[in-house]
C-alpha cells in the first residue's frame, strides 16, 4: 500500500513487495523460524488500482513469482501458495465528484476477485474526505455482497484461466516484476535499496508521470480534470476536534500507565538498554517490557540508548492521483468565498454557432476545471463587437474561438485590439496552431493556446497566480 498509495505503478508494487517479502523469510529463517511455518504466516496486501486487466494479471504474476522463490527457499508445493488480501485504491479516489468513487470500488474490486484475491476489503466511497457514516458504510459491503451473492463471481475456479490477453500479460509482467526484483537484490535486498533511495526515486518518477499525464489530460479523473460539475457542492467532512481526541487518549494513557510497578519498569528499560541484536534475543525482552506496562516511545528510547538504533530511511509520501486538480480548483473556491470575485473566462466566439460551438464548449470544459467563471454567448459578426463585448464582461482572459480557416483573419485585428485596450487581459487562442502561424499569433497578443495537447494545469494556475489567488 506504501509504494501504491506513493503512486508507484504494478511491476514497483509487486517487485518491491516481493523483495520485503524476501528480507522477512531471511530474518525468521535466522531465527531458526522453518520455511513452512514461514510460509503459513505470510500474508500479501495489495491496492487495486484502475487498469482492470492490469490489477488481474498483477495478482496472476505475484502467484507465479512467490512459487518460484519459495521453491529457491526449500519449501514444498503446497507451501508456495500465497495469501493475497486486496484493497479497493486509496490512490485513485477522489474529492469532487465522490460518487464516482462507487464506481471505481466496483470494477476495482471486480478485477481483484477475478484476479484470485483470499480476501478483500472494499474501502468506503468517501474515505478521502471523512470519517466514513453509515451509509458509505454499507454500499461498500454491499459491493462486496453483489459481487458474491448476485454476479456469483467466487463460482468459477480461475475465471480468466486460458485467456490469451490476460496470461500474455501476465508473462510479460512477470519478466518486468522479476527484473525489477533483481535489481533490488543486487543492490543487497530492500533495507539497502531504500537506505539508498532506489524504489523512493523510482516511484517518484513514475508519481510524477501519473500527474503529467493528467495535466495534459492524456488521462481522465471524471469531474477533476475533465467535465468538472460546476454546481456541485461538497460532502461535510463532519471534522472531528482532534484537542479533545488526543486529551481522551492522553488520560487513558496515563490511567494505564498508573498501573505500572515503578521499579518493574526501570528494570525493563534497563534490561533493553543492556540488550543485543542476536536474532530472535530481542523480541522477548520487547515482551517483557511491554508486560511491565513500557510504552512504545518508552521501548524505543531505551533501545536507542542501548545503541539499537532504527533504520532511518526517506519515506514514500502517500498521494492521491487528483489531489493537484483539487487543490487548484478548492484555491479558486476559496478566493471566491472570500472575496467574491474570481477568474472571468470570456469567449469571443466568432461567427456563426456552428463555426465556434465545438472549440466554445472545449474552452468551456478546460476553464471550469479550474472553476473559473466563464461568459458565454452565440457569437460575434465582427473583431470589433467581440471585442467591445470583452471590455463590457470585464473579463481577465478572452478566449478566441472559431476555426482554424477563419483564424489568419480573425486572430490578428482581434488580440491587437484587446491588448490595445485591455492591457491587463490574457488573451488565449482556442487550437493548436500551425509552426508558421504561431509567431504570427503571438506577435499580434495572442498569450497562449489551448489544445488537447496543452498542459490544463499548469495553465490554470498561472491564471490563478495573475488574479492574486
């Protein structure tokens, strides 16, 4: 869950976690700890994500991966099954549009159960927003019930055994996973790589792909990044005050600890600071601290001060896939509430309705991610009408739109005339223009332009940085 909700993609998670998975059987095994002992204790958690046949073929080549290294270890056949629990993806919920969430519970748990989970927890649809109620509650179970009682999903043995697609993937996950898990044993297995930093920046770059690719809307967060509902009001996140909260956790500490024998406890401390790092000698002396009523800060004090030091390594921050679109679009909500003003899009829509429609309503749809205000209207006959128009809204951006055959006249006299008599406004060029046009755009005012290939968010932004937001 650490490397999924960090925004690591499958063949990091399953790499990554079969090499921690390698490092425990290490350490019981030094601990004298039998591989089928070993084995039976060893339980798998994965976050489904959003690529259904990825999620399936992920948990397809975990399977296949586990029985070849368990076998490397010694164990038997029937010890190189895995358990594999499965979580609907923190990652990929989002915010606004949170009913959306329900959806992708329900083909993330799909894929998850096809894909031969033991177990699974489908995670209520408002977990990013609050302490879940009673109803998200129960439509999450509920999932989970269709799944089992109505689509009789855990009917079939292997539901997609023989599938060309889906075992063709899985092989080549496999190679990935495996080349991947490699390279990690190299460098001295999974406590030296992250001491290096090697899955940190690995999940990094692919975390900052996932967010490039929704910048520049190569994918679709529905209701974030593309077809933003503007009347939408957020759920209450039913804030809970946290003072109180830790006040009562505090006092249960403390009435806790007063039951504590006082010499008991020194003893304890002073049995762990005297304590070594022979495998399988610390744990008990753990345990018998925390019998005599040590806390956890207390154990780690104390085995700090015998010289056991923690690993230290830089963490994977937890991130949610739309967590920047929000952020854009909660700074222009908030701007608006406190000062009751906002970014104004105005679209000079050239011609006639069906010359502008299909660039006004894309221009519509970038803007209003942002939950800018945008003014519409059917079109102008002239430059110079729309650009009085413009002046009336008194509008921070003026977007030009009609086609690309109308643009070498249009564009020129129109962006001219508005920086001309609107110094402050941003002027912005609906379609990607051709390389011999562009200069010519740009010399007559034109600020930026807006395509399917353009970065929405960085866009966005810069248009927020200019109101002062």
């Amino acid at each position: 869950d650490v490397y999924a909700n960090g925004g690591a993609n499958d063949v990091q998670e399953v790499a990554y976690a079969l090499a921690t998975a390698v490092c425990y059987v290490r350490q019981l095994a030094q601990r004298n700890i039998d591989i089928h002992t070993i084995a039976k204790s060893m339980m798998f958690t994965f976050s489904l994500g959003a690529n259904f046949f990825m999620e399936i073929a992920k948990l397809r080549a975990l399977r296949v991966l586990w029985a070849r290294i368990m076998e490397a270890f010694g164990a038997e056949e029937a010890d190189r099954a895995v358990h594999v629990h499965g979580r609907t993806s923190a990652f990929t919920k989002t915010v606004y549009d949170p009913y959306v969430n329900l959806l992708r519970n329900t083909t993330q748990a799909f894929s998850g159960v096809v894909g031969g989970l033991n177990s699974l927890e489908v995670s209520p649809f408002d977990q990013p927003i609050r302490k879940s109620d009673d109803f998200s509650r129960r439509i999450a179970r509920n999932i989970q019930v269709m799944l089992q009682t109505e689509f009789e999903l855990r009917q079939p043995v292997d539901p997609v055994g023989g599938s060309w697609y889906v075992e063709t993937l899985a092989a080549e996950l496999c190679e990935k996973i495996w080349a991947e898990f490699q390279t990690i044993e190299s460098k001295g297995g999974i406590v030296a790589a992250l001491k290096e930093g090697y899955p940190q920046a690995q999940v990094k770059a692919i975390l900052d792909e996932r967010f490039k690719n929704l910048a520049f809307r190569k994918d679709v967060a529905v209701g974030n990044n593309m077809y933003a509902n503007m009347t939408e009001e957020l759920l209450d996140p039913k804030p809970e005050n946290q003072e109180t909260l830790r006040q009562k956790r505090a006092a249960q500490i403390d009435e806790y600890l007063a039951g504590a024998e006082a010499d008991a406890v020194v003893k304890a401390q002073a049995t762990l600071e005297a304590s070594t790092t022979e495998p399988g000698a610390l744990i008990g002396l753990i345990e018998l601290g925390a019998l005599q009523k040590l806390t956890i800060r207390q154990i780690r004090k104390a085995l700090d001060a015998g010289d056991i030091s923690s690993e230290t390594i830089e963490p994977i921050t937890a991130h949610r896939w739309t967590e920047q679109f929000e952020a854009l679009r909660m700074r222009t909500e908030n701007y608006k509430q406190r000062m009751k003003d906002n970014v104004k899009v105005f679209l000079a829509n050239m011609g006639p309705i069906p010359q502008h429609k299909p660039r006004a309503d894309f221009s519509t749809g970038f803007f209003e991610v942002g939950a800018f205000e945008v003014i519409k209207n059917d079109g102008h006959e002239t430059t110079a009408d729309a650009a009085k128009a413009a002046r009336e809204s008194g509008a921070d951006v003026v977007v030009i739109c009609s086609t690309d055959d109308t643009y070498p006249e249009l564009v020129p006299p129109l962006a001219k005339e508005l920086k001309e008599t609107m110094p402050n406004v941003t002027v912005i060029l609906a379609g990607a223009p051709p390389k011999d046009l562009e200069p010519v755009y740009r010399e007559a005012g034109v600020d930026d332009f807006i395509s399917v290939r353009a970065n929405c968010y960085e866009i966005l932004n810069t248009l927020q940085d200019k109101k002062g937001m």
